[in-house]
C-alpha cells in the first residue's frame, strides 16, 4: 500500500555514520479528485499531477502547446492560472505598499486535473503526458477517463446499497 523511501542517515539526522541505511516516512498513494462526468465524457484521456505546487501561467501555456502538436487535437480543457503573485520592482527600497502583480499562477494539489484531451492511440498519449510532464513544475500521469468513470459510478453503486440498507 505504501512506498518507503530509503535515504542516508547522513541526510535526516545531520551525523555522519557511513553505512546506516534508515526508513523514512512512508508516501502516500495518490488518488484522482473527483470527475466532471460532462467534461469527462467529451475527452478519453486526463492528465493529473502528482505532487503539489503552484503553476505559472506561461509554464501551462507550454504544456498546452505541447499537447496541442503532439496530439494533434485542437479542443481539450486545461486548468486555468487565476492567483495573482505581486512583485516589487528590483532595487526598490522597502515599504511604499505592495508591488504590482507580475505573474499568475495555479494552485495545484496532488491528484488535480490538469489536462482532458483526446488522442489517435495510447502510445501517442504517453508520448504526449511525458512531453508535458517535463514543462511542468509538478509531476504529472496520464490516465483514461473511462477507467475513472467505471470507478465512480461502481463507488455510486456501493454507496446507494449502503442507504438502503
């Protein structure tokens, strides 16, 4: 159920023993948030990520380009970067309020969908979720929107016995 990582005793207690090996904390699986069933039902593949982390704007915008070429589709739903970040210009000296916004970004937690898309065949999607994975600044999975579909509507059917019951 959950993958340990191994790291040098070095590294989490600050000594220097060499050859002790120790666990660490175990990471936890993560799971798809819940789906846009109408959004779902448009596109077969999704995109999420893994980790958290913000997004800048310009870095979504690569990865749509991205997706666009290699997939060749033009029409697919992407996360959109909506918190603005404030910057004060450099060499301005402290106070005189806040600065002005220089960048937007999204707020991404583990298991966020990032992009719907549609794709010729499954190897030209991994190809693609790979290309993408490598302009984000988080980690990202392809998966099929059918498998999370099936998934719903089978925990939908399990929690409709429940109340019955």
């Amino acid at each position: 159920m959950f993958s340990f990582r191994i790291l040098y005793r070095s590294y989490v207690t600050g000594t220097k023993k060499s050859g002790s090996w120790i666990r660490a904390r175990p990471t936890p699986q993560v799971t798809v948030a819940g789906i846009n069933e109408k959004v779902a039902k448009r596109f077969k593949y999704l995109i999420y990520s893994t980790t958290d982390g913000p997004i800048k704007a310009c870095a979504i915008e690569a990865a749509r380009v991205t997706l666009k070429r290699n997939s060749k589709t033009p029409e697919m739903w992407k996360i959109e970067a909506d918190t603005p970040v404030t910057r004060k210009p450099i060499g301005s000296r402290m106070g005189k309020g806040k600065g002005k916004i220089d960048h937007y970004i999204a707020k991404v937690s583990a298991g966020s969908h990032l992009y719907f898309f549609n794709c010729s065949d499954e190897f030209v999607a991994r190809y693609t979720c790979r290309q993408v994975d490598y302009r984000l600044p988080v980690k990202a999975k392809l998966i099929e929107t059918q498998t999370l579909l099936e998934g719903q509507t089978a925990k939908s059917a399990k929690s409709s016995k429940r109340t019955i019951k």
